[in-house]
C-alpha cells in the first residue's frame, strides 16, 4: 500500500496525518517543550556561531522568542506571504530568506520532531492549498511553485495539491450512509474556503463530484485586526496629529495596517516605515502613544499581543462579555468587550464571508434545501456570528461539526492513499 502523509500548513496550526490501513493517524511531534500533534505555523531564529543559524518551530519557537527578547528574529504566518508576487524575501541576521526557505526551514524542524514518521523519499505527500490565497491580488501559480520548491527539497516522488475543504469533505463524507450533497466550509486564520460536492457509492467505493468552489481571503485573522483596531490602534497614535513645519497631519495609519496580518508584524521593525514611525515621535501631539507604539515594536510584543486578542475572540464565543487586557499597555488598553460590538467591528468580514457563500451557490445552480450536510471546520466556525450565517439557511440538523485542527490533514492523507488521487488533486478540480 501506498505510504501517504497529508500535510495541512496552515496560517496558524500545521498538522501532519499518515495512512494507516484504511485509516489515518496523527503524526505526533516530540518537540523540546513537549508531544504536540498541531504545531503552530511559527519559526524562529538564533545565531549560531559566527556565521550559522539555528531555527525552531511551533511552541519551541515561541518558547526561544519569550526567552531571548531582541535575540531572537520571530515570524509567524508565513503562509500568507505565499501568494504574495511583492514579497521577495526577508532578512535574518543579514541572510536572505525566499518564501520556499522559510517554508522549508519551518517543515524540517516538524521532520525532526516527528522523526521516522516523516520521511522524504519514502511516500507521496498530499499537500492542503486554499481555494483562495490570501492577500489582496494573490497569485495560486506562484504559491503552488513556492509550495512545490520548498517541498521537492525533501525528495518525496510525488507532490499533490488538493483544495483543504474537499480535505474536509472527503473526512467527514467517509461517515457518510447515503448518497448526499455536502457543502463544507473551512474557516482558517487567512482564509475562508467553500466546496460543494457530490458523495455517492458505489459498489462500496465512495465517489465524489465536484460541484463548486469559492474563497475569500478573510477569516480569523481579521477578526483578530478588528479588535486591535478598535482597542489598541488608538492607544498607540491611532488618529493622534503631529507637526510637519506649519501644518498638522495625522499619523499615516498605513503603520497600523500592519496588525492586520501578523506576519507584517515580524518585519515590520526592519522596515523603512518603521524607521519613519520613529522619527515621528519627537513631532507628534501625544508622543507618548507613539512610543508606546515603538517600544511594542522592538520589545517584540507582537506574539503576546496575539494570544490576549486571540484569548479575548475565544471568550466572545462563550460569553456575551469579556475584558481584554495587555499588560505592557497598561490601564489604557484595558477594556470591557461586548460580544455586540466585536460583532459590529466585524460586519464587513462577514458581508464577504456570506458573498463567498453565495457565490458557491450561485455558480451551481444550488438552491439551500438542496444540501443535505454542511459541514463547518476550523477555529472561527466557533465564532457565533459566523454560525448564525448558516443557521439562517439550513436546518441545524443538517449542520455538523468537529476536527477542527485534525480534519483536512487526515483527509488529505486519506486521499493519498487512493488509486485516483488525481481525480481528487486541486489542478483537476
């Protein structure tokens, strides 16, 4: 039997899944701060002697970027970049970095701590790809050519590409005990991906027709923005004026821009705007705001940052309140979050989230009442606004969910284990 791993990179987890027989396992990763079977789409980096580097990724990452503050050269989301023709590379300690390379720096260290379970050479590797890539003109053929770069590297003698929500379908459709219409929904960190598809047997083989796709580049991480930029951005200069000669203008709010991907916020202190942010401060009105700004900056608070906007969205989901706090602000950025306005702030991000929906239905003809399951994964399919966009079309009976983290890598291992793969590869679709 084929030996076939699914690989989900995703733009805030990564997770890898093998066949087993007919079924799938989790490859599970020994890293240095313990067994994880998700690990965080983060790397991280140290000088290593004069001119070498080391790396680590996921929770050993975070772990040496909290441990060696200004040391360390953190990055996360790298995923978004994917897509990006305008990214040409980053700099770490002076070396060069192409999407590929820190695609593939951040998948040998999950090599190594999955150890023998991961092993180029040794199977076909079934890789997720967004219907949609993020980014706001995103080019699919370059982000499959990084893909395929960073991924030939580690000699597997097949590479296949398959859409992360027929990942999905092909997990939750394999429960399946009638013929059904399923139309899954994969809400990530970047991007929100719809397929619909047909599921049928026969003579106890599941088929599947692909009906129709659709994508936006918005989810989570949008959602994460929204927050920042109601809460934080004013903060540190957000609308705040300074003085350029005799006129007084406000501070470019192109500088906050950058929240809204949280890559951006890894490089953003190496970038010529960061530069010009700093010499603002001695002409700004408030400038104990920009230094706020600055000081967030370069003590690196862009990942603590994260996880309190990240901690305040998951408590919205529970509750109709909640207190978002971050201690290097101080009291200034400690507020009372009703779930209320979050879903206000939001409103935009949904408008596209629901014409996506839309559009999968539109261009199949589809009407709601013909969908037999809907099947919602990941982590903001948890967010009560976005369920209530599918609750107000089909009945909740025909909604599921479930495998959040582990559904699409163990789909896409479950479709590299079949003879017709290709028919299930994203270039076919």
């Amino acid at each position: 039997m084929t030996i076939a791993y699914g690989l989900d990179f995703g733009t805030t987890n990564s997770v890898l899944a093998t066949t087993c027989g007919t079924t799938t396992q989790s490859v599970l990763m020994q890293t240095p701060v313990g067994e994880t079977d998700t690990l965080r789409t983060a790397l991280s980096f140290m000088k290593k002697g004069l001119h070498g580097l080391s790396s680590e990724a996921g929770p050993a990452a975070i772990a040496q970027f909290i441990d060696n503050p200004g040391e360390c050269r953190f990055l996360q989301s790298i995923k978004t970049f994917a897509a990006s023709a305008l990214f040409q590379g980053t700099l770490v300690f002076a070396k060069r970095y192409d999407f590929e390379d820190l695609m593939h720096a951040f998948l040998s260290r999950l090599r190594d701590y999955a150890g023998a379970e991961f092993e180029g050479g040794a199977g076909r590797v079934v890789v997720g790809r967004p219907v949609r890539f993020a980014g706001s003109n995103p080019d699919e053929r370059l982000a499959t050519e990084r893909y395929n770069a960073a991924l030939a590297r580690f000699g597997f003698p097949e590479v296949h590409h398959v859409y992360e929500p027929v990942a999905a379908a092909f997990y939750f459709a394999r429960n399946l005990d009638r013929d059904a219409t399923v139309l899954v929904s994969d809400f990530g960190g970047g991007t929100t991906d719809y397929s619909l598809i047909r599921f049928e047997s026969h003579a106890g083989r599941l088929t599947a027709t692909p009906l129709g796709h659709s994508g936006v580049g918005v989810a989570g991480d949008n959602f994460d923005f929204r927050i920042i930029d109601n809460i934080v951005s004013p903060v540190i200069g957000k609308g705040s004026m300074f003085k350029s000669f005799d006129k007084l203008l406000e501070v470019p709010t192109s500088y906050y821009a950058n929240f809204g991907r949280w890559n951006q916020l890894s490089i953003f202190k190496t970038l010529r705007d960061f530069t010009e942010l700093k010499k603002l401060v001695r002409a700004s009105l408030e400038p104990e705001k920009l230094e706020a700004f600055v000081d967030l900056i370069e003590m690196d608070e862009g990942y603590p940052l994260y996880q309190a906007v990240s901690a305040t969205k998951m408590r919205l989901s529970n509750a109709e309140e909640t207190e978002f706090a971050f201690p290097p602000l101080g009291d200034k950025a400690r507020r009372v979050v009703r779930r209320c306005d979050f879903e206000g702030w939001i409103a935009p991000e949904l408008e596209r989230i629901e014409e996506a929906l839309d559009d999968v239905l539109t261009q199949t003809g589809t009407a709601p009442g013909d969908i037999d399951k809907v099947f919602l994964t990941g982590g903001t399919s948890f967010v009560p606004a976005v369920r209530r966009l599918f609750e107000q079309r089909f009945d909740r009976d025909r909604i599921e969910s479930g495998g959040e983290l582990l559904s699409i890598a163990h789909g896409l291992a479950l479709i590299g284990a079949r003879d017709d793969i290709a028919d299930w590869s994203a270039r076919t679709l």
